[in-house]
C-alpha cells in the first residue's frame, strides 16, 4: 500500500525522506543559527500553497517584516501568499501558544480546527526553555506542543537552535524523543573551509537514506547535493580525511 508523502521541495532532501514527511507528523529541525532552519521552514510552505496545503508560520522572535524580507531573498512572496489565504504568519509567545494549545476555543484551533492548517512552523523551540528550569516540566510544555499539533493533524517543522556541543548534551525536554523525525543541519570545516551538512536522524514509521550530504543555500532555497566522501566526524563540526 502506498503512503501519501507530505513534500519539502528541497532537491535532495525528498529522496532522503523516501519522498517527504508523513502527514500529520512532528519532526525537529537543530542547526546553528544561519545553517538554513527558516530557509528550509519557508520551503516547506511555499510548496505546500503550491499543492494548495495552507500553512502556518508560527514566530516568538522575528516579525513579520523580517520574514517578508528574508523570503523575498529566496524568491519567494510572503505577502502573495497571505492575500490567498495559504499562509498566515503568527507572531506572539511561547506561553501564549502554549495556552492556546491547551484551550479548545483559542485563536488557533480556530484556524486550524477546520482542517483548513495543513503545514505548519515554529520558530523555534528553543525559547521553551526559557519558560522553566525544570526538566519535567520542560518535558510537559513539550508534549502539549506536539501532542497539540498531532490532533489537528498539522505535518509540522520544529526549528530548534544549537551549538555543535549541544549535540553531546542531553535532552532534559525529551524534544527528541517526542518528534517523529529529526533533521540536522550543521556547519562543517573540511580543509580550512567551511562547508554545511545535512542528515536525516530520525523518521518514525518511515525507512530514511542516513548518509551525510552537502547542501547548499541559493534562490529557491536548500538543494541537497553529494554525499560527504572519505571524510569522518563530519558531525563534530571538524572532520578529518579518512
């Protein structure tokens, strides 16, 4: 039987994916800031206005000018796409949208109870841990975002920032453990030069390629190329010939 896939549109990362994510489900993008989160987030709405899938872009930090301008340097047209109703930009907090996911009769089911939501993006979800020092109660704010977005049955991109050391942590929210997919993208020096990587961690329910590759960042967005050959710790962020 053959499962509907839910498309990036990034070159590449499709066939990574054994062509895209399952609808409904939750999956964690960690890079370090400028590695291509929101340019991959962006992506993944856009094509999915394309397939007329409507998308919500959810943002503690940035406004939406911001958003418009950085889209409009991938080509793609923010403002276009609201006037059509296939993306709504919500900018507020996390408590706020934690609130809301809890509440039944929020602003938010009401855009998403429809069914109308069919993509969606927060950015990020690092600014949850700022809500509480707490490792149980982190895990608990956690689960109500993802279980929240599971019932509306939302194919959703997590953004979460981090260092290369964050990567030898633990993960005292359990964010990891709780998405059905984990994307990385990091920073990689190979001979004195800095190259980006990408890798697919983790894709519940679905097989995945586990290879390392390049990707790059160009108008239209990330485009997945080769496969990182003869080198090893790749990941650490310096990686060595092997």
């Amino acid at each position: 039987m053959t499962t509907r896939r839910v498309e990036t549109s990034v070159a590449g990362l499709d066939t990574m994916l054994r062509g895209g994510f399952l609808p409904g489900t939750v999956i964690l993008v960690r890079g370090a800031p400028g590695t291509g989160k929101t340019s991959l987030a962006l992506q993944f709405l856009v094509e999915g206005a394309r397939q007329g899938e409507p998308g919500l872009f959810v943002t503690f930090e940035e406004f939406p000018e911001s958003l418009y301008r950085d889209a409009a340097t991938l080509g793609f047209d923010l403002r276009a796409l609201e006037a059509t109703g296939m993306l709504r930009l919500l900018f507020t907090s996390p408590a706020v949208l934690l609130g809301q996911l809890q509440n039944p009769d929020s602003a938010i089911h009401a855009t998403t109870g429809d069914g109308v939501i069919e993509r969606a993006v927060i950015d990020s979800m690092t600014h949850f841990t700022r809500m509480t020092a707490d490792a149980y109660q982190l895990r608990h704010i956690h689960t109500t975002v993802v279980n929240g977005l599971r019932r509306e049955g939302i194919t959703t991109l997590l953004l979460n920032e981090e260092s290369p050391s964050d990567a030898q942590r633990t993960d005292p929210g359990g964010l990891a453990y709780l998405s059905d997919g984990i994307i990385l993208l990091r920073y990689v020096e190979v001979e004195s030069a800095i190259e980006r990587a990408i890798v697919v961690l983790k894709l519940r329910g679905s097989d995945h390629a586990r290879e390392i590759r390049h990707y790059r960042i160009q108008e239209g967005g990330l485009v997945v190329g080769d496969v990182f050959q003869h080198r090893g710790a790749i990941l650490s962020g310096i990686s060595r010939r092997d």
